[in-house]
C-alpha cells in the first residue's frame, strides 16, 4: 500500500512539475513564446526586428480547426470591400 501511495504522489508531482510552455525562445532580434499541449491545442506570439528597424509581431492560436492568426502588425490593413458611393451629375 506503502509502494502505491509513493507512486501516485510521484505521478502528481510529475504532473505538477510539467510546464505548459513549449517554446519559450529569445535573442536580440527576435521571440517566441507558445504555450498549451503540443499537438492538441496552442496558443502562442512571435515578433522580430527587420532591418530597417521596424518591429513586427505575430499572435497566433493552433488547434484542431487549425492554425489561426488572431493579431498581428505584419500585414497592411486593407480599405473596407464597400465600394465608394459615385457622384451623380444628371
């Protein structure tokens, strides 16, 4: 009985002591940090210097619909799809 209570406290410290950072990486230059349960579903950021100085970031989540951007600075915000109302001279 001994053995098995050992055991399981073993296991829950085991659990308790497993982090849910999966990636956790930084330089200079760059990051990135993911967090979650590598291959079921994560949640993470990176951003980066580019050359001419400007910083660009990068939120993301991952899980089983998929990979999904969810903030970012990377990609130039487009016009709205509504077209412009024309000017009528009849």
């Amino acid at each position: 009985m001994k053995v098995l209570i050992l055991f399981a406290l073993g296991l829950v410290a085991l659990a308790a002591a497993r982090p849910s950072d999966i990636i956790d990486f930084e330089e200079d230059h760059m990051e990135h940090e993911q967090e979650g349960v590598a291959g079921t579903a994560v949640e993470g950021e990176y951003s980066w210097v580019a050359p001419d100085g400007n910083e660009y970031h990068v939120k993301y989540v991952a899980d089983r619909f998929g990979y999904r951007i969810v903030e970012d600075n990377v990609v130039p915000r487009m016009r709205s799809d509504v077209p412009e109302a024309e000017d009528d001279d009849d």
